[in-house]
C-alpha cells in the first residue's frame, strides 16, 4: 500500500512517529528534521 503525501508535506508517517517516540527537547527536533516547533509540538 502506498501513501500519498501532500505535495507541500513536510512529515511523513515515519517521521511522525519518530517525534512521537522521541524524549528530546521541541527546539532539538525541530533543527532535527528542519521544522518549526509549532509543527513539532503538534
């Protein structure tokens, strides 16, 4: 089964899942995965 992303979408399920699980710090996974922390925290 493929998953169709948005063409603007900067997450992916895997990625998502990656900043679920992870203990670090907002501001660090935001550098992480070059996103704002508004976007992390959600």
């Amino acid at each position: 089964m493929s998953i169709i992303l948005h063409p603007c979408a900067k997450t992916t399920p895997k990625i998502r899942e990656d900043i679920f699980n992870s203990k670090e710090s907002l501001i660090i996974l935001a550098k992480k995965y070059n996103l704002n922390t508004k976007t992390i925290a959600k």
